[in-house]
C-alpha cells in the first residue's frame, strides 16, 4: 500500500533540562537517523513549549509501517539511555501520550 499518515504525541522535558535536550538532537546520531528511514519514517519534527516543558512530536510515517521494531532496536536503544536523564520517564521509558487529531487543513489539487 503507499501514502502515509500523521502520528502525533507529547513528551516532556524534565525542568531545567530544555537545552540540553535540544543540544543532544542538534548532534543526533546518523544511525538513529538511518534506522527512522529504513522504518519508514519520512519527516519527524519535535516542538517545545517552553513554559509547561511539552514536547509536541509530529511524524509521517509510510502507511503500512510498523514502528514496533524500532523500539527495541539496539540504536534506539542507546538513545533512550541518552536520553533518559531529559526526559520525563516511566518504568525506564519516556512518558508518551498520543494526541487527538482536531482538525487538518488540506487544499484541493
């Protein structure tokens, strides 16, 4: 099957950490990078808002992509111990909530 679809959540950023959350994915790895696209991810954009420490995560995926994989890949593995001590966490993973999708805008043409 081929198109894609939008997949939306929020993180947190533990306080006080915003920078050097942002200073670790100014130098992210090339082969979490490489590992996002062999999975079909096609654009993954993260957005902070700074004064409740949300982080909001927008990815297109192809449409008959499985992520499952990539969570327990050894690649990503390491980053979410990179990671682990900027992120809110439970049970030694990050705190991940989907987002409802409220509306979307989308020309003709």
């Amino acid at each position: 099957m081929t198109g894609q679809r939008a997949e939306v959540f929020a993180l947190r950023v533990q306080p006080g950490r915003e920078e050097e959350y942002l200073a670790r994915h100014s130098a992210i790895w090339p082969e979490l990078e490489q590992l996002f696209f062999a999975n079909g991810i096609r654009r993954y954009e993260i957005h902070l808002h700074r004064e409740t420490g949300l982080l909001f995560a927008f990815r297109l995926v192809d449409i008959d992509a499985d992520l499952g994989a990539i969570m327990d890949h050894p690649v990503m593995q390491r980053w979410r111990v990179h990671m682990a001590d900027v992120l809110v966490q439970d049970d030694g993973r990050p705190v991940r909530e989907l987002l409802e999708r409220m509306y979307v805008f989308n020309p003709p043409g």
